[in-house]
C-alpha cells in the first residue's frame, strides 16, 4: 500500500514524463509531432552495460516513450529535475521546455534540467517560486543556447536576470512581467542579442529607469511597458537616438503619460513604427475618433496605432483633423506640429455642418370636404399616422381607413389603401403634394365605386 501511494505522489521531472508521455496514453498512435525514442526499451546509456541499463530503468521503459519535441509539463507539481541521464534520454530532441506553474524554487535543480536538454531554444518557467532564490553564475552556462526565455510572476531577481542575460549570447526574447519590480537594476555587461523586453504589469513609475533598458539592451527592437506608472518620456531627442537606435514598437498602455510633450517625444525614436498608448490619462477626455486622429497627427512615422494599421487615408484624414481642432486655439497655446501641418495642407476651413436628419414631408389630408395639409415623418408607420390624424383632425374613434394617392400617378393608378399598420410610410414613396384620403370604416360591405 506504501508503494502505491508513492508513485501516486509525482515531483521529478522524469517522474512526469514517464507518466504523461508513456504509450498507454496514446492507445491511437502518436499523434501529431509526437517522436518515438530510437532506442529499444532498456538500451543502455554511456557507462552502463545491458543489464544495469534494464534494471535502472525497468518501471520507466516497459515499454517506448511517446515524447514531443515541444513539451509541455505546466501545472505538475515538479520540484525536482530526477536522474540527468534519464532526462539526456528523453529530452534528446526537446526544442521548448514550458515547465510554469511548477513549484521548482532550486536553480541547480533547473539547471540539471537545462543542461540535458541539448537543442533547448524556448524555456517557460513563469509561476515558479523564484523569489529570494540566486542563480550562482557558475551554474549559468547552461542557458547558453536558450533564445526564448519566459520569467513572468517568478519574482525573480535582478542580479539572476543579469547573470542569466550574460551566459546567454543568443537571447532574443525575455519577459519579466508581473515581478514587482519598482525599480531596475542596471547589468554593467550589455545583451546584444536581445530584441524583445516585455516588462508589464510591474510597478516602474520613472523613466530613469526605463533608459536603463537602452543601455543594456541596445538592440531592443520591442519593449512593452504596458500596466506600469511611468509618468513620462524624460529624455532629449538626442539622448533617446543614442539610447534606442533600433527600436520600432513600445507598448506604454495604461500608463500614467498626461502629457502631449510625452507623445511628441516618441517621435525621438529613430526607427519606431508601432505604438500602442491605450488607457492614459492624457485621452480621457477625448473622444475615440478624437483620441485616434490626435494621436495619429501627432506620429507621422508610426504605421500601426493601438493594434491597428494606418491608411495614407486614415493618416491625411487625422492630419487636416488636427488642424481644424486646434484652429481656433491662441498662438501660444498651438502645439508645434500644427504649424508643420499647417506648411502642409494650408489652412482649412471648417467642416460645413450638414443636417441629415430626415425631412418632414408636407400631404393634403382628406376628409370629406376638410382638406388639411399635415407635415409627415416618413420613418412613421401607418398605424402612426392614424393615431396622429384622429388626435389633429378630431376623427371619430370607431376605426378609419387611409388611401394614398400619388399626384401624379393618380389617373393610372388610382388610390392605393395602406392597410398594414406595421408598414414604414417611406415606402409608399411619398412626396410633398401626394394626398391621404380619410374615411370611416363602416360594418357593411361597400365597392370601390363608393370612393
């Protein structure tokens, strides 16, 4: 019974392998990028013969192990890496390793792990408990051949991302988020390699601390900022070249800019194309079409805003937009680029102001010798119109009929009954002139002739 309950309680690394990717789990064939081991069940590995290999391994290769070049261990309570030549065994082919929401709080156990999976290009170790926990940099090496690398809500320190940073040559993509950090620390050793920098959700407030970034990632070509308190882009045109050379998307996204100085500034960066600033306090009074075309005439280099391509369209809309918002403002009060755009397009007149609400259409209405002209509202129905007539011309209550006739088809058409109460008045195509003709309904059975 004590060894039941023990190979139910799963921590290793290669505990959970063996579990989730053994063949009884795949009783259909392997599936879809699904490898299967080249080695007969029970091959020894290097340094072991026949018979030790079959005895080490017998619970774990029964039979042949089903594995994933992109494997996914998320959520498995794993703490610990197991046997390095059983992982080396395993993980021989492994490109992505996403072990989140474990509870690995060891870097030399996740370094065991790392250093045996030998094409190891993407590793996910976001939700693991991370905090106050060191990475020794002469453990580091072995994240040497990782690009990708996922750290979201480890807490994990400053100096461990730097070391990591620094024994990773080929890093392109590195995600911080959610790590509470208030400030950054800076690395005297740069990153070159690095592209992307997603930083969200932590509590950065000044942009001294942004330019950090700059400095030890000078590649950058992506940073994401969105969900921090940065209040402000704080350096000279000349300072932000230098800093960012290659840097073409920002996300500053619920941020704290209040300041169209702020929006201005991002034209600094040499090479930026896509902004995103959705949710700072500077738009809140400003409508969606307003805060678009504001920020769009404000960017003159950017091609994708909030998530969304720019047309040369949309881009010259907003543009003379921006022009006639700001027209009316004193000189002190214009910013800079009105004049730029101003220099462009002249100075515009207002937009006419034009009233499409629908016209009310002017009928005689009939009703025995009374004739009486009525203004209509074509979007009415018929059953409008009888109630408005009964209310106007003081019409009996016992029930009316309605004929309309068309001016200038009446010889060939004659009187058309609008019988249908539902029926949108617009659809008689009724003009100004036309006539409603108004008579009782009575009980009797009466000819068209009586008309």
């Amino acid at each position: 019974m004590e060894s039941s309950s023990d190979e139910e309680e799963v921590h290793t690394f290669v505990q959970v392998i063996s579990e989730k990717y053994n063949p009884e789990n795949f009783p259909y064939g392997q599936g879809l990028g699904v490898v299967v081991l080249p080695s007969p069940p029970g091959s020894p590995v290097k340094g072991e013969t026949p018979g030790d290999a079959r005895s080490r391994r017998h619970q774990l290769f029964t039979n042949r192990l089903f594995l994933p070049s992109i494997l996914v261990l998320n959520d498995c309570g794993i703490n610990k890496a197991g046997d390095r030549s059983d992982i080396a065994t395993f993980c021989a082919h492994v490109v992505e390793l996403d072990l989140s929401f474990n509870q690995l709080n060891d870097w030399g156990e996740i370094c065991t792990i790392v250093s045996n999976v030998p094409h190891l290009d993407f590793l996910n170790l976001s939700m693991n408990p991370l905090s106050g926990v060191e990475l020794d940099p002469s453990m580091a090496e072995v994240f040497s051949r990782v690009r990708r690398l996922v750290l979201i809500n480890t807490h994990v320190s400053w100096d461990t991302v730097h070391t990591l940073t620094q024994n990773t040559p080929e890093l392109e993509e590195l995600f911080l988020s959610l790590n509470g950090y208030s400030a950054v620390s800076q690395s005297q050793t740069s990153c070159p390699s690095l592209r992307l920098l997603q930083i969200a959700d932590n509590q950065l407030q000044e942009w001294t601390d942004v330019r950090k970034f700059g400095l030890m990632y000078p590649s950058l070509n992506t940073l994401v900022l969105a969900n921090n308190s940065v209040a402000c882009v704080g350096d000279t045109q000349e300072t932000l070249q230098r800093l960012f050379p290659n840097l073409r998307s920002i996300n500053l996204s619920n941020s704290g800019l209040s300041k169209w100085d702020d929006v201005e500034r991002l034209n600094f960066f040499p090479k930026l194309q896509e902004v995103k600033v959705k949710g700072i306090p500077l738009l809140q009074p400003y409508t969606t079409h307003e805060r678009r075309s504001l920020l769009l005439a404000q960017l003159p280099s950017v091609v994708v805003l909030n998530g969304g391509e720019v047309s040369d369209g949309e881009r010259e809309d907003a543009e003379r937009f921006f022009i006639r918002y700001y027209q009316d403002c004193p000189e002190q009060e214009l910013p800079m680029r009105y004049h730029v755009l101003v220099s462009k397009y002249g100075q515009l007149a207002p937009l006419a102001e034009v009233d499409l609400s629908p016209r009310p259409t002017l009928v005689d209405v009939r009703w025995g010798e009374r004739v009486e002209t009525v203004s209509l509202r074509l979007e009415q129905t018929v059953g409008d119109l009888k109630k408005h007539l009964k209310a106007l011309l003081q019409l009996p209550t016992n029930g009316i009929r309605l004929f309309y006739i068309n001016r200038e088809m009446c010889s060939v058409l004659g009187p058309e009954e609008m019988k249908f109460g539902c029926r949108a008045l617009h659809s008689y195509s009724i003009r100004d002139g036309d006539e409603i003709l108004v008579v009782p309904k009575v009980k009797s059975r009466c000819s068209s002739s009586d008309f």
